[in-house]
C-alpha cells in the first residue's frame, strides 16, 4: 500500500481556489461521479487520490486511522487480515472507492440496520475548510463529547464542507461465521416475516428480490445453526449482497430511485424492485413518476440516483428537498464552512 | 442587559401563566446541577408546558437578547445547566410524556423531560428497552441525555445517545419549530442529528426525542473478576477486546472505588483486590456459553484473583448497582469530590492510572477512579472539602492536570458529561483557535443571536489567551494570529 501525505500541497490548492473564488470539484478516484449533480463545466478538479495510505492502525484499540485517498480495498484486505471490518458495508463502486468518498458520502451498505451507518463510525477528521486551515475534530477515542461533532457533520455532506484529508473510524471483529440465505416469500408476507425475526440476534442483512427474502447470518457457528433452524431456507450466493451494494444489480435501470423509509411503511411496497435494510430502504427502477409527491405524508425521503442528465426537468433536485428552515441551516453551514463557495457547489442541492 | 425588566416578565407570564418562579427561594432550587461547585441562581424560571409556549419564550428571549437556558434534570456534571444571572432559566420538567410506541418500527416518541430509565419501563412489557443506560437513569432526563450526548455501562456494545436517537424535534432560538433525522435509517442533506448531539442546549431547545428501541436479549451475564494490581486488570480489558468478543459493558473500579461500593450497597465486592472489572456479555444463548469460556481463559491468564459468574437477574443487578452507585459512593468518603471525564486509548490505561494517583499524592487530594474500561472513558473521583481554605482550588488544579494529561497521550477532556462550565479552559488546550472559531461558526449558524446558554462549552479566544494554555501542536502554535476573530 502506498502512503504519502500531500497535505501542504492540498492546502496550498484550496487557499489558492478560495483566494480566486474559484470552485473545485474534490474527487478521489471518481467512483461516485455519478452520485449527486454535475458541476458546472470547467470547475477545477482538486484530486485527492494520490493523498493515501494508512497513518495508525492498531486492532486492539478497535480503530484506523486513514489518508482520504486510500482504496477502500485495501482498507478493507488490511482489516480482513486481522479479522476486522469496516462494520457499516461501505459500497465499493467499480473497486475504486477511496475512504475520502467512503466519508463524504457517507453511504453504508446492507449490514447498516444492525450495525450502523457510517457516520456512527467517524471518530475524528482532519479536514481544510474553506478558510484555508488544516483543522482537526474529534479523535482516536471511542467517546468524546468536546466540541460540536464536527466529524460526523462532515460525513455524508458529499465534499461540501470542505476537504477530508483524513478519517479515524471505529473498526469491529469479524464475525466468526457467516451465510446467506434465500427464503421464498411473497412481497406482502415481507414485513410480518422480518417483524418475527427482530429479536433474533445474528441477522446481518435482509433484503427481499423478486419473491426471495434474502438473509444474511453473522455470528458464531452455533448462533448461526440455531438461527437457522429459526428461519429454514437455502443456502445462497453471498455475492448477491455486493451486487446490491454496488447497485451492480441495477445496471439496466435508467432511472433508479432509492427510498429510505421506517421499515413498516407500506410506501412502494409493490413497486420496490429491491426492499433493502429490513424495509427501510426501497429501489424504485423507471417508475415514470417523481416518487417525492408520493412521499409527502410519509417519514422519509427519495434521492434520484441514476438518471438520464438530458431528460432531467431543468431545476429539479436530486436529494430530497429540504424544508425552509432546515436548508436555511445548511446554507448558513455552508457559509460559516466555505465562505467563498468553492467546494463542490451545487453538488448536494442546487442552492449552496 | 438593557430589558425593561417588569415587561418582560409580564410578557413571558402572557405566555406560560403562573408556570413562572421569580422568588428567590424558590428560585434557588435550580441554582446549580450536578457541578454543585458552581451555583449561580437564576433571573427567572419558566416551566412551559407545550411546544408553542416554549417558541414563544424563544422568540421574546431572542429578541430581547436575553439569554435562555434550557434545563433537563440538573443531573449534568459539567455545568451545561447552571443558570445565567441574566437570563430565563427553561425547565422542561412538565415535557413528561411517552407520546407513542411503535412495536414495528422499534422507536418510542417521547417528550424531552422523560427520564431515561422511564422510557425502558414503559416497553419492558414488549420485550423492549432502550440501550444507553448513564448510572444517572433513574433521574436524567432524555433531553439533557441528548444534550450531553449520554452514555451508559452499556454503550461498548450499544452505543452512545447519537447512536440510538432517530429524530429530533428542535425550537430554534428565533421560535421556529424543525425535525432533523427521520424513522427511517438515514435521511437527506447534512446530519444535522449528530451536530445536535452533544450540543448542550448550545444550538436549540428539543422538544421532542424519537428514540430505537432493541429487543431484550435471551441471555446474559455478568463476570466479576478482582485484580492484584491496577495494570494486570487493564491488559486483561485489552486482551478481552483483542478476542473478538464485543462485551455488552465492560467496567473497571480502583480499590478506593471497590471499597466504597461495597460499604454502601453490599455488592459482594472483593475489597482486597487493587482493580476490579466487571464484564457482562450478552446475545443468544448458544453464543453465551462460548464466549464465556473464552472470557474466562482470558481473566486466568491476567491472573485475576477470583472469578464470579452472576446469571440471574437479581445477582447482576447486584453486582451492576455496586458500579452504578459508585459515584454517591465515594461521595460518602468526603464532604465534597470532583467528577472527572476523560477519554483515552485503551492502551494508555495503566500509564494514565499511574499519573493520575502520582498526581494525587503531590496536590495531598484522595482520589478513586470507576471508568467504562472498554471505550478508555475515565472518571477520576477527586475528594475534597469546599470547606478548608485552598481545597477547592486544588481540586479544580488536580483535574485540570488529569485532563491535559489526557489530552497528552491522544484522548480528550470530555467523553460523555460535556465541556459546560467545568472544562471550557481545557478547551484551549485541545483545540487550536482555528478549529474554535469553526465551532463559533456553527454556533452561529444556529443561534445568530448567541442567546442559548451563553459562557459555555466552547470558549471565546479571548478566554483562552487569559487562561494562556493556547493549543500547542507539534511544538508550535498553529494560528498564533488572534486578530482575525
Ligand atoms: C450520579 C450521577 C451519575 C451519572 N452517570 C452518568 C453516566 O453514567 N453517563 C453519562 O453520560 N452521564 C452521567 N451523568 C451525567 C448526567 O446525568 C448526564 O449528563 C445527563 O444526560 C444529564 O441529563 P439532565 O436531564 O439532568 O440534564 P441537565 O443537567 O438538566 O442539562 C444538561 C445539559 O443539557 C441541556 N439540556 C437539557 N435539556 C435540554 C433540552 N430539552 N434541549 C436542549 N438542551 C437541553 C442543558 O442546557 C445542559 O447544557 C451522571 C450524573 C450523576 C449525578
């Protein structure tokens, strides 16, 4: 694994953009590219990727500490090789992801409703803000309450705080074991059929596809064996869980809408090409509608995440959109962030 | 503070009726929280009793600049909740309703002055409970847990407040009333949940929690094991980590600690040990019994001096009570102690230790330490008596000490009770005057007015030069340009 730190470098470029207000586009190796509105033609990329390598990572501390650029492959192997893991499944599109994404993003993948998201994960950053500073927040320690949370406010705001030069994340032990399994069951026996298992401890993912409950197992061999004799079904290939993860699974959709929904909500229950996260996340593949009029009286919220730029309606967000006060707050973070504007503009909502 | 005083009282009485304390007597009940060493009482005390009462306080505070300060319990022991002479103290005592279960979902919707202990009586009969359980349960409110961002024996396992809270319903300063987070697992634009976490009633007034509510576990059990030294009893919480087992709680108490507890509650404690740890593993049963094993072998190989295995609900509520008592406990042993709250890497643990009791014979102050071992979360007991000339001080002094000391080996001053009053100087020590005036921005972009709960949590640089501990990073100081703030 290759390690170098470009810190003074990344600073110099952010204090020159914010010098000439001009706007950068932060990439790592541009696996998510497609998540999140295009910049605006000729912003400047501001590349990260070579920024990598792991600074600490002991496995009794439970903790690593990695540069933004650094695939999250190789985290991932690192983590493995001591029977470790990233616990909240971050999706590792076209295998090259790097963490700096993995953070901004704050995407997790199918382990996260009995596991966590990401940001329950962060311990710390490194970042620059738009001031041009190198700041840290948070740390390497399991609990800390000194300051606002800065770190996990970072998380998931898709580069638009400022730049991540590193991350510190809490790590968890493998599990000792671990199937998948397919059950069939009809799209209406789902919920009441997941409802029976919420106190059965080892589930580590369930998602239901085209009339199979899809179950993940995690746990010691004998949690497994007595879990199973719960739940019957066949054993499947694991390889479905990455597939999802990495929406691979829909890679004939043009429009493809994920729903993020309390599980027991009965929103595109029918309609959901794939109901992930126990229920709460659902995959709407070419409804020919704007699912977001559907959602009005329900908790949640609708991101297009695959679309055709051309016949995209001119104006229309991507992300949820917010109400007044709460994208208020945004825009007035992003100004006490990112004064001049400079980082990834427009890319989570047009206004900021 | 340029108020026509009788008005505005007046006006806030419009609001809330007769829910409002101006007499002194009354009003020095709430003149400190658990930090009983600072006391300040307030101008006044309003209770309100609904969301619109609380948005129309908000509004005459902000608009007055008057500062508001939002009160939980006053369990807090940090200060977040001492009063403000100026200001208009906010109980949410009478915000005191479960206001929905949702069995399917796992989430309890609940008013902000619910205790924590209540919310987990209220779904015992589903199987239910919710996981962050701060030895404080019984009196601390859900709000302030929020506002603290909480944890409990449990949260190795289970988390923190900000990993079992869905949703937030917020007053802002100017009366605006807002959820951030959702039910569902995730939800759109920045996590304005997290930021909320912790914030210590900095950043908004909650007025409502929606909490995740686990399933019971089918079994569990608590493994008590004495120690012959402090350093023997910290290798073993590393080495029980280095397993792969994730214990539900992991706990460790110094022999001050140990006696305390067992003179007060009778737990079964052996007082002749140095170190105490206390392990309680939970899950399926036929995961249980494995990992037992497992814990057991690590314990012998650390030498640990007897080993007792509680399974019943009534012998790990025993052994549990003595930990959870711990802090009255020592409390018993002298007139005043001083509850501190670092966090550090496990690793640091038996050095920390050390220093810490060096520390205590130079300043001539007895200290016991009980801490959450497994997440490296310190709480020194330091014992004095605000009575003799100097002792107070000298306390304050000793924990000023522990926690740089903290900060030294790569941990931080707070790791659950919050910066408040209490550590707002160690602040300048762990945070250069960048990363505060990065703080200072989002308070602003939450209270353009700084009007909630002003003087705490994060200090103005100008604090900071007087206190002169600037944050020194790698031999020099990163920002040593004071003029732009
Ligand atoms: C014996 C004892 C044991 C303790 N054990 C633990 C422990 O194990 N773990 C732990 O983490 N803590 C512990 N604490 C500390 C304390 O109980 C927690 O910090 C608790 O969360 C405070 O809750 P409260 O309702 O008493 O809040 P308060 O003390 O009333 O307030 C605390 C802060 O929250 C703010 N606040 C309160 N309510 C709101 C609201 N609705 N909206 C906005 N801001 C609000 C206040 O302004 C203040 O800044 C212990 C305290 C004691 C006395």
């Amino acid at each position: 694994m290759t390690s170098r730190d470009m810190t003074t470098l990344l600073l110099e470029q952010v204090q020159k953009a914010t010098a000439h207000n001009m706007p950068v586009t932060i990439e790592g190796q541009g696996s998510k590219r497609f998540y999140g509105h295009t910049a605006a033609e000729n912003t400047a990329c501001l590349q990260i990727s070579g920024h990598s390598g792991v600074i600490e990572y002991e496995p009794g501390e439970l903790v690593i500490r990695v540069r933004a650029g650094t695939p999250l492959a190789d985290v991932n192997q690192l983590l493995s090789s001591n029977r470790q893991m990233l616990a909240f499944e971050p999706p590792d599109f076209e295998n090259r992801s790097t963490m700096g994404g993995v953070i901004a993003s704050g995407l997790s993948g199918p382990r996260r409703p009995y596991a966590g998201s990401a940001r329950d994960f962060v311990l710390g950053v490194r970042m620059i803000t738009g001031h041009g500073e190198v700041l840290e927040f948070g740390g390497q320690v399991m609990k800390n309450v000194a300051g606002y949370d800065v770190s996990r406010l970072v998380t998931g705001s898709l580069g638009t705080l400022g730049l991540i030069l590193d991350v510190s994340l809490k790590v968890l032990p493998e599990p000792e074991a671990e199937v998948t399994l397919g059950l069939p069951i009809a799209r209406q026996e789902l919920q009441s059929r997941l409802r029976s298992m919420q106190d059965m401890f080892p589930l580590s993912a369930a998602a239901h596809q085209d009339g199979v409950l899809y179950l993940r197992l995690s746990g010691s061999e004998a949690a497994i064996q007595s879990a199973r004799q719960k739940t019957g079904g066949e054993e499947t290939d694991s390889g479905f869980w990455q597939k999802l993860n990495t929406l691979a699974c829909f890679s004939s959709a043009k429009e493809l809408w994920r729903i993020s929904v309390a599980p027991a909500s009965q929103i595109f229950l029918k309609e959901a090409e794939v109901i992930d996260w126990g229920g709460g996340l659902r995959w709407l593949v070419d409804p020919g509608f704007d699912p977001r009029e559907q959602l009005a009286g329900e908790d949640g919220h609708a991101t297009l995440v695959k679309y055709a730029e051309a016949k995209l309606p001119a104006g229309v967000e991507l992300f949820h959109p917010l109400p007044p006060h709460v994208l208020n707050l945004h825009q007035r973070l992003k100004q006490q962030f990112d004064p001049a504007g400079v980082f990834n503009p427009g890319r989570m909502y047009r206004a900021f | 503070m340029d108020v026509d005083r009788q008005g505005f009282i007046r006006e806030l009485r419009e609001i809330c009726g007769d829910n409002i304390i101006t007499d002194r007597p009354r009003l020095r009940v709430y003149e400190t929280d658990g930090l009983t060493a600072k006391r300040q009482v307030p101008w006044v005390v309003v209770l309100p009793s609904n969301i619109s009462e609380v948005q129309q306080i908000a509004r005459l505070c902000d608009s007055h600049r008057v500062p508001l300060v939002a009160r939980g319990a006053g369990t807090g022991l940090s200060g977040g909740a001492t009063p403000h002479a100026e200001g208009v103290l906010l109980s949410l005592a009478r915000f005191n309703r479960i206001l929905s279960v949702d069995s399917e979902n796992m989430l309890a919707k609940v008013e902000p002055g619910v205790t924590n202990l209540a919310i987990s009586e209220h779904v015992e009969h589903l199987g239910l409970y919710y996981a962050p359980d701060p030895s404080s349960q019984i009196a601390c409110s859900i709000g302030g847990n929020v506002a603290e961002n909480s944890g409990g024996v449990h949260c190795l396992k289970y988390g923190l407040t900000v990993h079992n809270v869905r949703k937030l319903k917020l007053v802002s300063p100017q009366g605006d009333l807002y959820e951030v987070g959702s039910e569902a697992f995730d939800s759109a634009g920045y996590d304005l949940l997290a930021v909320l976490h912790g914030s210590e009633g900095m950043l908004g007034i909650v007025v409502e929690v929606t909490v995740k509510l686990l399933a019971k576990p089918e079994a569990v059990c608590v493994v008590m094991s004495g120690f012959a030294s402090v350093e023997s009893a910290a290798t073993a919480v590393g080495d029980i980590i280095a397993t792969g087992i994730l214990p539900a709680g992991l706990e460790m108490m110094d022999k001050p600690a140990i006696q305390a507890a067992e003179a007060f509650v009778h737990a079964g404690y052996p007082t002749d040990a140095e170190a105490l740890l206390l392990c309680e593993l939970d899950g399926i049963e036929a995961e249980l019994q494995s990992q037992l094993d497992i814990l057991q072998a690590v314990l012998q190989k650390n030498n640990a001096l007897d080993i007792s295995v509680a399974h019943s609900d009534a012998d790990r509520a025993r052994l549990w009570m003595g930990r959870k008592s711990a802090f009255p406990a020592v409390g018993r042993l002298a007139p005043d102690y001083f509850c501190m709250d670092g966090t550090i890497p496990r690793k640091q643990l038996a050095r920390v230790l050390g220093e810490i009791s060096e520390l205590s014979r130079e300043f001539g102050l007895p200290v016991a330490n009980v801490f959450h071992a497994g997440d490296g979360n310190l709480h020194p007991l330091i014992l004095y008596d605000a009575n003799l000339e100097g002792d107070l001080e000298k306390a304050e002094q000793f924990g000023a000490k522990i926690l740089e000391l903290c900060i030294e080996v790569g941990g931080t001053i707070t790791g659950e009770h919050g910066v408040g009053l209490e550590k707002i100087d160690q602040m300048c020590v762990q945070f250069s005057p960048a990363e505060l005036a990065v703080f200072h921005g989002v308070k602003a972009a939450f209270d353009p007015n700084l009007i909630l709960n002003p003087g705490k949590a994060v200090p103005t640089l100008h604090r900071c030069a007087e206190f002169g501990a600037m944050h020194v990073h790698a031999g020099q100081d990163k920002f040593p340009d004071l003029e732009r703030f």
